[in-house]
C-alpha cells in the first residue's frame, strides 16, 4: 500500500474505535443512573411497616410507583410520565400524560392526568402491601375533567 491510503485506513479504525467506545460508554452510564436510581427509589418512602408498596398492574404484575400504567394490552390508551407524591401512605397521588395512539380518535391525543391510588391492603400471598382502589381524573380539551376507575389485579389475581 501507498502512504496515502495507509493513512487513510489507520484513520478510519482510529475512528471506528473511537465511535464503539462512544457508544459503550453510555450503556455504562446508564448502568450507573439506573443504578443511582434504584438506590434513589430504594430510599424513598416505599414501603409500609417494612414492607414494599405495589400497585397490580393489567398483567398482575406488582409496581412500586409505576411511571407507565397501561389500560389494553395492545396499542389502547395509557398513562405515561407518572411522578408520585406519597407513594407507600394510605393514599398517593400521581400526576402524568394520558396519552391515545387511537387513529380514530378525536384529539386531543395527550392531556393532563391525575391517577389516586387508596385503599393499601396486605398481600399475605407476597408479603407486601397494595393499592387497592385507583381513580384516573384527565382534563379534556373543553376544560371538563372526567374521572374513571382503574382496574388493576389483586395479590396477583382477578378481583
């Protein structure tokens, strides 16, 4: 090979290791947020007489504070972007987006919700505390504001 494109390759693998470097870098940093977030979470206020407190999601599953709360199992409308005030008290309140990916709905496709989660009850099957009552509040685009009840599981089950 000539000088030039010799050159030429060495800065195109200089390059190259450069960008997968960049790009490993922040899976370590994320490791390392989620790590600091977990720790963050872990010392919130959480849990109730030391155990966790959970909300049953649409699959059963428990959730300490979920930041999504899905209401189909497809492609329906869902909560996203829930911050919590109280989380493990008798009673929280949690403020996010509704948001409708419906394509025959009207918009607007987002707005403003507030989810109230009450009733914590002991789980005796996993040893933890639930919530077993929630409301959803969500402002329309008239102003009007409409409340539903969130169905979720229970211990793991139906209701």
């Amino acid at each position: 090979m000539t000088p030039r494109p010799l050159r030429a390759l060495v800065v195109l693998a200089a390059s190259a290791a450069l960008l997968l470097g960049a790009l490993a870098a922040p899976s370590t940093a994320s490791t390392a947020s989620t790590a600091s977030a977990s720790s963050t979470t872990a010392d919130a206020p959480v849990q109730y007489q030391g155990k966790d407190v959970v909300y049953f999601d649409l699959f059963y599953q428990p959730e300490v504070a979920p930041k999504r709360i899905f209401f189909t199992a497809n492609s329906g409308p869902y909560l996203r972007g829930m911050s919590w005030n109280r989380w493990g008290q008798k009673k929280t309140v949690g403020r996010g987006y509704y948001v409708s990916k419906c394509a025959s709905c009207a918009p607007p496709k987002r707005s403003k919700a507030v989810v109230r989660f009450s009733k914590r009850t002991y789980c005796k099957k996993q040893d933890l505390y639930y919530y077993k009552r929630a409301t959803m509040t969500r402002k329309k685009l008239e102003g009007k504001s409409r409340t539903v009840k969130i169905s979720g599981g229970t211990c793991g089950s139906r209701d």
